[in-house]
C-alpha cells in the first residue's frame, strides 16, 4: 500500500518510516511529488489541521494519506501554544524563536508541566477519515539540551526520564513519543485492515 506523508519535515519523515517500518507500506513524503499544494494549517483544532492535510493530498493524488499535527501544551500557559506551536513566535519564526519565547514566559511559572499531542488523520483510497492520539506528559525544562530532535525536543522531558527529547537516542524517543504512541495506534489499524 502507498500512502502520501502529508509533510515536507525530513525530521517527521524519518520518524514516521522508523515507526511504521516492518509493515507493507510504502510511505512517500510531501515534497517527492512536485505538484503537491501548500497546505494552510489555519484551523483551531490538531483534528483539523490533520484532517485537512490528509484530505488535500488524497484527492490531489488519488492515494491513501497521512497526516499529523502535534502541540504542545503547557499548564502554565493555558494550554498554549497547543495548536499554533510551529508557529508561535510568528508565521515566519523558526524552532529557535519558539522556543525561546516559551521559556520566556515560563521563567517566573511555578508549574512547568506540559505534554505534547499528536493527532494523526488518515485518508484510506476510499476517502474514509480515521484518527489515531497520542500524548507524552513532561516538562519543560529552563535551558535547552541535547542536540537531536526538532521543534520544542531540546526543552521537553518526558516523564519518567531526565533527558530532554534532543539528548535521547532516536529509538527510545520514539517508544515513549507522543508521535510514536499516535501511529502506534495507527499502525495496529493497518495491521488489522490492509
């Protein structure tokens, strides 16, 4: 089975085929196919962004499609930045302004508890949608660590550990991931569908 990754993230794209290897598919990203659209992640929800990706790229394609939109979200900030976490310091921010305003506004925070989600949507070929969860609790740390990962892994500890996402190797990120729990989800689906 071919699916579309509804993502141009080489980071997400390496994880995605680490996490879903084994199975009978085969994942193409996003940015192999030239006339792939820009996708707005203008919602206010992860479904909807997810849901919105997945359901562009089938229709363009014609293939099953996979997409995701994960968050971070922070007790101390009302649960922001949540759904606008790849955009937080500003449309045209990078991972490095981000998270250096969520430290920012955390540096006085009593609380440093966060957890990240993942929403991942599925498009089979027959347009059905399917979503699939997964959540990591943590917390966010005062300085960054680790040089691995991507987005907000250099501030986060997951519970039960004391190393950040960035300083765990890509395997044991991935067993306890938010990301790794969703498409363990989904790919217990596919094992029992395809």
């Amino acid at each position: 089975m071919k699916i579309v990754l509804a993502t141009r993230n080489p980071g997400k794209v390496h994880e995605m085929r680490s996490l879903l290897s084994g199975l009978n598919v085969e994942l193409v990203s996003t940015s192999a196919i030239e006339t792939a659209p820009e996708i707005d992640e203008d919602a206010e929800s992860l479904e909807e962004n997810a849901e919105k990706k997945a359901r562009t790229l089938h229709e363009h394609t014609g293939l099953a499609a996979l997409a995701d939109d994960t968050g971070l979200e922070v007790a101390a900030l009302g649960g922001r930045p949540g759904v606008h976490s790849a955009r937080y310091a500003g449309e045209q921010a990078d991972d490095v302004a981000n998270r250096r305003l969520l430290l920012w506004e955390l540096a006085d925070a009593t609380s440093r508890a966060a957890r990240f989600r993942t929403v991942i949507a599925f498009v089979d070929r027959e347009g059905n949608i399917h979503y699939f969860e997964g959540i990591c609790p943590g917390e966010i740390i005062e300085e960054e660590r680790g040089t691995g990962g991507f987005g907000y892994d250099s501030i986060f500890v997951p519970e039960g550990y004391d190393r950040t996402f960035a300083e765990l190797p890509v395997d044991e990120k991935n067993a306890v991931s938010h990301r790794g729990r969703a498409l363990s989800h989904f790919a217990s689906y596919l094992r029992e569908h395809v």
